[in-house]
C-alpha cells in the first residue's frame, strides 16, 4: 500500500473537529433503501461461492484433529492416486511458509510464526496440515479422507491462567504470554486504601463463534499473470501477505471482496486466501474453496473468553476514585490480534466514567484453543460486563439508585481519560440513559407464582476508528462521466451493513447526483484506491470521510465552471437532483445539467474526476508508560431492559430490550436501526445462550444443532432510541455504530437478573443452569 | 457413481440434469443450474439459507437429493418476481423496511413468509416469528423482517396475488 497517489489529482484532506454545516440535508437523514437492498431481495446479489469458472476446482483443508502434537509424517500418496485429484500440498509446497502478525504495531507483543500450513508441530485442533484440489467437491472430500497424518501427542494446555503458571506447558517457544498491556494512571492502590468502599468483583466470558451465515469461501485463478482471488473478506490489503506466502511480487497478487454475508470481525483475518492462493498458483488453474460450516465453527477464529478482575474504589457520595483491573485473555494457539482486542480491553476497561487512578492490566495468554481474534466488540465489549456489573455493585453497596451513581461519574467532553487522552466530543451517556429508561417506562407484573421480574440497563463507550498509532488512512476516487452519471471507486468492503451504500448517500448529499445514477465499486485491490478494510467500526468514519471531502474537492472544483456557464459567483450554486442551479435570493432560475457542466469541464480542460486521501488523527502510544494516544472517538450509549427470570428452571425471558446510542448523525437513519437492533440481538445471544464449549481443545459446537444463536422466537424485539447530538468524527459528524450496538447487552442482561432474583451472574453465557444455581442461593 | 439423468421444474421451466443420486439438491441447483439464491449456510438443515418451496411447502435443499425432486415443483425467490421481473408486494415490504442487511438469509426468508401469507390469511406478529424459526439472521436482530412481513400479510388481496384461493379459515 502507498501514499504515493499517481492518480488523478491527488488531494489531502486532514481531520477536522468543527461542526460540519448544519442541515437542512437533502439525502442524508432519509431511511433510505438503495442499490444493495435491490439485489438481496431479489436473490441476485452475488457472494464469495457464487463464482464458477471453466475447467474449475474444488479445494479443501485437511486440518489437525489433536490440540498438541508432534507431525511425524504426512502419507499423501493414496489421495494423489484417487482419479480427479489434482494437487495435494503440504508444509514443503508453501514458498514462505510463516505469517508473523504484529497486531499492534510492533509495541511489545512477541514475533511468534504462524505456519500456513503446519510442518512438524499443530497446536490446536482444526490447524490446517494440508491441501488437496480435484475436480469435484466429492473427489476432493474423498481424497482429503485418504490423506494419513502420523501424530506423536503433546501436552497441551487449554486454560489461560494455567497457562500463566511458570511451569505450563510453553505453546510457543517464545513463551506464553503474548502480549501484557499496562495503563496507568494517578495512584489506584493509594486512592483505594483511602477509598471509603473497594468493591471487588471477577467476571468471565467464553468462546463465542460469528455465526455468519455466510461461511468464508472464494474462487481464485490466474488472469494475466496475476493471482486473483475474489473472496468474502473485510481486508483486501491481505493481498500483500498473500504474496509473501508465495514470494510474489505485491502487484502480482490481487483480491476482490466479494460482498459479504456477515463478517462480525470473523472476516477480518485471512481465512481462504492463502490455501486458494497456493492452489491456484501450483495447479495454474481455477479453484474454488468453501469451508463447510462444521469446518468454519471448529478452526476459524472465536471472540476472546475473558477473565476480568475488578476492584472499585469510591468515596460515600458514590464518586470513583480508583479501578485497579486485571484482563486475561484466551488467544488460543497462534496470536492473531489478539494483542490489539486485549489493549482495548485493558484502555476501555473503566467505561464512560471519570477514573482519576486507574491500574489497568491485560494479557493475552497462548493456549492449545482456537485461535481468537477480532469479534465485533473487540475486547471493549467484554468488559461493559465488568464495569457495569460494578456500577451496579457500588450503589447497591451505598444505597444509592444505579442511575444516580452513573450520573456523578460519568465523562464528559474535555475529561481525560486514563490513557492520559482528553475527550474532544461530547459524551451523551446521560440522555442514552434516560431516553432508555423512558422507553421502557413502568416495569411489568410476573407472569406466574414462580416468576421474578428485573430491570436492568448498561451503559458503554467503544471506539470507532483504528488505534490512532497506526496512522489510518482511506481514499476515494470519484468521476463524473460524460452523462452526468457519478463513479465511486473505494477500496472499501462491504459486510452488509451498507458500507458501499453509505458513501453514495454522502456524495449525493455534495454533488446533486441523484442516488440511482451513483455506481460504487468497491473491494478491489487492483481497480480501488486502498480504503484500509472494514473493521473497528472505521469505515464511515474513514472512508465515509475520505468521500465527504473527495466530493467537495470535485465540487469545488466544477463549480467555477458552472458559475461561469451560468454567470454567477460559485458560492450562489446549489447541486441539487442532478442540476447546478443559481440559487441567489431564495430562488432557484437558470441551470445546467450535470451532463452539460461535464461537457463544460472538458471545453475548458478542467478534469471531473478526483481522487482524495483522507488521514485520522496521528499520534503515538508508550507502552511502557501505558500513556499516549489510543481511539479517535467513541460512541456511548445505554441498553435497558426487562427480564423474567423462573426460578424454578432458571430461564430468563427478556420481556423487553431498549437500545439507545448517540451516533452523533444519522446518514441513513433505518440502516442505523438496523445496526442497532442486529448487534443488540447477537449480544443477546452472547449473554444468554451462546457458547464454544472446548473440551482439552477439541469443540463440542461445531454444528448449529449445537451453538445456538437467537432465532425469531428467542428474543423480543430491539426497541431503538437514536440520539442524535450532532458531534463526532465521521461525515456530517457522525459516529460508528457497527460494534457500539452489541457491546452493552450481556452486562444490561446479568444487571436485570441480579435486580430480579438479588444474586448476581458473573458468568457468561447466563444459561438456565447457570441463573438456577443462583436462585437455589437466595 | 453413476450418474442419471433427471427432470427437474424449477420455477416454472424444465431442465434435464446428470446427476449421481448423492448429489443434493443445493448443490445441482446452485452449481449445476446457476440458482445464486439457492445457498449453502449449514449442511444441516438448521439455518435455512438453502430453503426452496417444493410443491408448495419449504423444504432445505441442503436435505435432499436432486433425485428426490424429480416429478415436482421447486420455485426459488426468482418465482416471487412478476410480469418484466417487477418486485412482488412482499419484496416490496422487505425493501422499505430495511429487512435485508447482509441478504444471506433473504430469499430463505422470503420463500418461508410467501408459504405463511399462503396459508393463513393474517397471521399475527408471534405467528410470524414461529414460521420464521427455521431461517436464522444474524444481522438484522429480525424486527425488520418482522416489520416486512407484518405490513405484507395486512396488505389487501389485490397487493397480495398469492392469497388468492388459498385461504383456511
């Protein structure tokens, strides 16, 4: 990836904070549906598998069935006898055969080596050993059958904290602690032993799976001496780490994202490139590669189980005075990014109140388990159920109301926070909290006898944007055509949340194209201006940004043209329905199509199309003083619900459930909604019912049969309050919604039940066993 | 595996297609017919991304052989679609209340409320979500979906072509 934009043009925009023009708008504000809707409701719209070429192959990944073993020998000899097989590679056909992540930039975590294929050592069950691609998915399936693995069994260690022991089995020789984070900030052990309450509480999460319902998939072959390889993937810069596996140049390599049927982070990594990647290179022919859902539950990446250990202090009037945190993080067997998700637990870890000694640590601990990785939430989602089950502690504690003891510790806009950062927006908690509980108004009577009805609600702050360290970026390359039409080429992806959507709603808003006669394309490593991938809740913010400012360059730009056509100043011009009207003394007379300002452009050597680099904030991080620069922004927000817990069975039923958050704008207010009640739902099943249950390594979820997700009947209906406050960092100041939306939810949840039944969860999933242990305790 | 040639109806048009008889459904319907729609999210039955009406009533593809079909009628969501390929009513709903965000399950979806409004003239909001159980979403939390469907089953015949003759009390 390079700065060095050779394309038309080139144009820096820098971040600004300033209030951007207020409304009124003409596209932005509208529940619009658009161009990507069309195609889904129809069926036409086309995913990762949906790819079939002449003389095509069909791959597969033989993968490790023990968590720890020695690789004595790979016998390949009978499946590359079966008629149909066309290649079956192992360690030995992979040129570069190691992928060193350095998820947080190289600020402290170990260089450990990820095979792309295993060579003599697995280290969790699903490792993929091998490759084979034969013309039929059956011959393939077949002959990944006959491929005998001899294993030698080694211990392995499966629980983080045991893993912590000196003595634990090492998954790597580098050790086992990948990564440990450390912010601080004031005095915490001072300020608690002066504290006049220390309330102390340990809270654990678990495995938990995307559940896309998508399953990662792609279709790769040669075209022009390049490998291209269009796939479902939220990160077409993996191109670069795909020619590294195979020493190739980085323009020899090119990857298309496919639009995708959910990602949640689980897009995020790799997953069938590199495997498509070497087949297509050693057979010179097409392949494509579906993981079977089995196969995507066992081995792809899981959110991060957590181990979170707090200790509040707070004087008598509920004002916190310290949190001194401990995180630990299960990364399984190889370190993915886990060293980023565990830094933003450790730098979310206190939430959206005011912390003037905070002692925050977070490790992330190799084990013989699935590798985790990122997880829509990234580690600021897991603890809202440590600081909010706090929250509530405290003011049982104090006999103060948990709203109350929220209101006097809330942040607000110029507070610092403890990464030693000042907040430059305003925190909107309060009316996220209000509006929530207004919502929900008068709690309901119990259903029966047995019954017990609680209320329950949390409050968050998550990042949207990378860690600013990186330095993000993201561009947009925009043209109007002869005809008047608009291009958006961004090298964004689209998970389905509307990403591609989004920005032709923000240069519409500019540029007076109508929407219909907007084309975007997007996810091309070869064809797009790099946009950084979809992840983090970045991409209306970056990309979002990158088009607002490339769409006012290029208006402002023509408009000289126009106003010269037109003979009026540039500053009376509206761009409005596909015309440049003179709009001076509140009418609107004269005016051109954008067909005929294009045509004008062209008379006067003025060029219509414009390519614009957008840069986030810049800054640096010290992780040994745990002080820096870490997120652009956040988005706060409050979830509140009801819940009926039995306690004769321990069900909880969640009669009720208010989602509400800031989103500063918002640019398409059902897409919005939507984001808001999906990511509500999937943390509803995140609290109550799912669960990666690992036996020594080995899944007992790795069909849907057995990992429930929230089906239409499981949950109520998402009620959403949208705040809007007119601050943030996104187009038209907007904030991300994508992660924002699931990370209060297991914490609102286990707050109701504890209010319900007066014992509190700690323990994720809350299932029935788990909420009747707790009631045979009353 | 020997393969045979059968006939299959998909959507109102005849196709004879070679197939083994372990080869299922989804798969001659997605690859060997070219149905996009027609999608592979489990295997097992449970997520209904695969669903198809056969003879009326849904089924998963990814649970039958094509053999199984041979003699009867499959229609995907492209059978929703009307005279110049115009949206039906109930994509319509879908449409304006943002029910699809990533669209993966939608055509599922789609064919699952299409046999519902079929079947019983105004179903209620939990009705609904009972029929929708075996079509998972992990997107759109389903209120949308909901919201879609609901406006569409109120929708008076005329806007509702399939309830026509099909009604139970």
């Amino acid at each position: 990836m390079t700065d060095e934009a050779t394309l038309p043009s080139p144009a820096t925009a820098r971040p600004s904070v300033e209030p951007d023009s207020a409304a009124p708008f003409r596209v932005v504000g509208l529940p619009l549906a658009h161009h990507d809707f069309v195609d889904k409701v129809r069926g036409t719209q086309l995913y990762a598998a949906d790819w079939k070429l002449p003389g095509m192959l069909y791959g597969r990944v033989i993968r490790s069935v023990l968590p720890s073993a020695r690789i004595r020998s790979i016998e390949t000899a009978e499946a590359r006898a079966l008629p149909g097989v066309i290649a079956v590679l192992t360690a030995r056909d992979v040129p570069r055969n190691r992928v060193v992540e350095r998820a947080s930039g190289g600020l402290g975590e170990l260089a450990v080596e990820m095979p792309v294929l295993a060579h003599d050592r697995v280290r969790y069950v699903g490792e993929p050993v091998a490759l084979v691609a034969a013309v039929s998915q059956q011959i393939a399936d077949e002959a990944a059958e006959l491929i005998e693995v001899d294993y030698r069994e080694l211990a392995g260690v499966f629980d983080p904290e045991a893993a912590l022991d000196p003595g634990a089995t090492q998954v790597h020789d580098e050790g086992n602690v990948l990564v440990e984070w450390n912010i601080r900030r004031g005095d915490a052990e001072r300020a608690l032993a002066e504290a006049d309450l220390v309330v102390t509480g340990e809270y654990r999460s678990q495995h938990v799976e995307h559940a896309y319902l998508e399953p990662e998939a792609g279709v790769g072959w040669m075209e022009n001496g390049v490998l291209t390889i269009r796939v479902a993937t939220q990160v077409i810069e993996h191109a670069a780490t795909v020619a590294g596996i195979l020493e190739l140049p980085e323009n020899k390599v090119r990857v298309i994202s496919a639009y995708m049927g959910g990602g949640f982070g689980g897009k995020e990594d790799m997953t069938v490139e590199p495997y498509l990647a070497l087949l297509v290179w050693r057979t010179g022919r097409p392949v494509r590669m579906i993981w079977e859902r089995q196969e995507s539950m066992l081995a792809s990446t899981k959110r991060h189980p957590f181990v979170m250990r707090y200790r509040t202090g707070v004087r008598a009037d509920g004002t916190i005075l310290a949190q001194d945190v401990d995180i630990i993080g299960d990364a399984g067997a190889y370190p993915y990014l886990s060293a980023r998700v565990l830094f933003a637990g450790a730098a979310l870890s206190c939430g959206p109140y005011r912390t003037r000694n905070a002692s925050l640590r977070s490790r992330a601990v190799f084990t013989n388990n699935v590798p985790t990785s990122a997880f829509r939430g990234f580690g600021a989602m897991q603890v809202v159920l440590g600081y909010e089950s706090q929250m509530d502690r405290v003011a049982e504690a104090l006999g103060m109301s948990p709203t109350e003891v929220r209101r006097r510790n809330f942040l607000a806009k110029g507070d610092i926070i403890p990464t030693g950062e000042s907040l430059d927006t305003v925190v909107a908690c309060e009316e996220t909290l209000r509006r929530a509980l207004d919502r929900l108004g008068e709690p309901p009577a119990p259903s029966g006898p047995s019954k017990l009805v609680g209320r329950g609600f949390a409050c968050n702050m998550q990042p949207y944007g990378r860690t600013i360290w990186f330095r993000d970026r993201a561009s947009a390359w925009l043209s109007l055509q002869a005809d008047g039409t608009l291009l958006i080429r961004a090298g964004i992806t689209d998970l389905g949340a509307g990403q591609a959507a989004s920005l032709c709603e923000i240069a519409s808003e500019i540029l007076g194209v109508p929407l219909g006669e907007i084309s975007v394309y997007i996810g091309d490593t070869a064809l797009n201006p790099p946009a950084g991938g979809t992840f983090a809740t970045r991409q209306l913010y970056m990309s979002g940004n990158a088009v607002l400012h490339a769409a006012r360059q290029l208006r402002a730009k023509v408009a000289p043209v126009a106003a010269e056509m037109l003979a009026c100043t540039p500053d009376q011009l509206t761009f409005e329905d596909g015309l440049v009207r003179v709009a001076c003394g509140g009418q609107s007379g004269t005016g051109l199509r954008l067909a005929e300002l294009v045509a004008g452009c062209e008379q006067r050597q003025v060029d219509t199309s414009l390519l614009s680099i957008w840069r986030a904030e810049q800054g640096a991080f010290d992780p040994r003083t745990g002080q820096g620069d870490s997120f652009p922004d956040y988005t706060y927000g409050t979830h509140a619900t009801d819940v009926e817990v039995d306690t004769e069975t321990g069900e909880v039923k969640v009669l009720r459930y208010v989602a509400s958050h800031d989103v500063g704008r918002a640019i398409n207010p059902m897409r919005v909604e939507g984001q808001i009640q999906g990511g509500a739902m999937q943390g509803l099943g995140y609290a109550l019912m799912e669960d990666v249950v690992l036996e020594e390594g080995n899944s007992a979820s790795t069909l849907f049969a057995h990992y429930f997700i929230p089906t239409s009947m499981d949950m109520p209906d998402v009620e959403v309050e949208i705040v809007e406050s007119g601050e943030g960092k996104g187009p038209f100041n907007a904030r991300g919604i994508g992660e924002p939306s699931i990370a209060p939810t297991a914490a609102a949840v286990a707050n109701a039940i504890a209010n319900a039944i007066g014992q509190r969860p700690t323990q994720l999933p809350m299932t029935p066993e788990r909420v009747l242990a707790l009631c045979l305790r009353r | 595996m020997r393969k045979r040639l059968i006939s299959l109806s998909v959507n109102g048009r005849g196709y004879d297609v070679w197939v083994t008889p372990s080869e299922l459904l989804l798969d001659v319907l997605h690859d060997e017919l070219g149905l996009p729609e027609v999608r592979y999210g489990c295997g097992e039955g449970v997520c209904g991304t695969c669903t198809v009406q056969f003879d009326g009533h849904t089924v998963s593809a990814c649970l039958m052989f094509a053999i199984q079909a041979e003699g009867h009628q499959i229609s995907t969501v492209a059978a929703l679609l009307g005279e110049g390929e115009a949206l039906h009513p109930l994509q319509e709903c879908m449409l304006r209340h943002g029910g699809a965000q990533c669209g993966f399950c939608t055509p599922g979806m789609l064919l699952t409320a299409d046999c519902l409004a079929k079947r019983t003239r105004r179903p209620s909001r939990d009705e609904i979500r009972h029929e929708l159980v075996g079509n998972l979403c992990r997107c759109t939390g389903y209120t949308k979906i909901l919201d879609a469907i609901e406006e569409y089953v109120s929708l008076s015949s005329p806007d509702r072509p399939s309830v026509e003759g099909a009604e139970l009390p």
